[in-house]
C-alpha cells in the first residue's frame, strides 16, 4: 500500500514539474518552471542538428537537441530568457544566443537557425 502511495504521488510531481513540455501547455499551475520547446535547424540545408548544447548564461541548465534537432528545457519563470547554443564550433557553425520574452512565448516550438562558419 505505501509503495502505491509513494509511485502516484512522484507521479503527480512529474506530471506537475513537466507537464508544460508533454501536454504543450506552457504554463504550469503548480510550479514556477517554464519549458521552452525548440529546435536547431541549418540555415543552408534545413535539416535538423543533432547534439548542440543548449544552456542559460548561468549555466545551471545544459541540455542537447536529439537526432530530430528537437529540445527542451525547464528553466525558472522570468520576464525574458537567454538561451546561449553551444559546442556549434565543434560541428563548423557559429555559436548563437537566443533571446526569448516571457510575455510572447505561448508554447509554439522556437526555431533556431545555425550558420556554418566561413
């Protein structure tokens, strides 16, 4: 009964903290989190990049894009967002921030194109 117990309430608490990001609603009711959804794209192909880092300028949160160029990340709700996209050198693109405001974000997917470098 207490193992029950304890699985339905971490439950609850994963559905709470990352609800935003599975159900495509940014706002989450119960947390001060937000997620921000996006994806890396090559400027000249189109096509996806696989592992670049995402981070914040405090770099208290790193993530990495999947094979589709796909990516989350939670990061504490404030008026504007600084997403710094890193380890590009390694694949031959510039290194790019990215500027998200609070008050404009409504959960749409951010799309971020990366030039390769000259």
């Amino acid at each position: 009964m207490k193992i029950r117990i304890i699985i339905g309430i971490t439950c609850l608490f994963i559905i709470a903290t990352f609800g935003s990001c599975i159900y495509s609603d940014p706002f989450i009711w119960v947390s001060p989190m937000r997620c921000i959804r996006g994806e890396i794209i090559d400027s000249n192909t189109n096509k996806p990049l696989s592992d670049i880092d995402i981070t914040t300028p405090e770099k208290n949160n790193i993530v990495h894009s999947d094979s589709a160029g796909v990516f989350h990340i939670h990061l504490k709700t404030k008026t504007e967002y600084t997403l710094i996209i890193n380890n590009t050198a390694d694949y031959g693109y510039s290194q790019k921030d990215t500027v998200i405001l609070d008050s404009l974000y409504q959960g749409e997917k951010i799309i971020i194109y990366l030039t390769k470098q000259q």
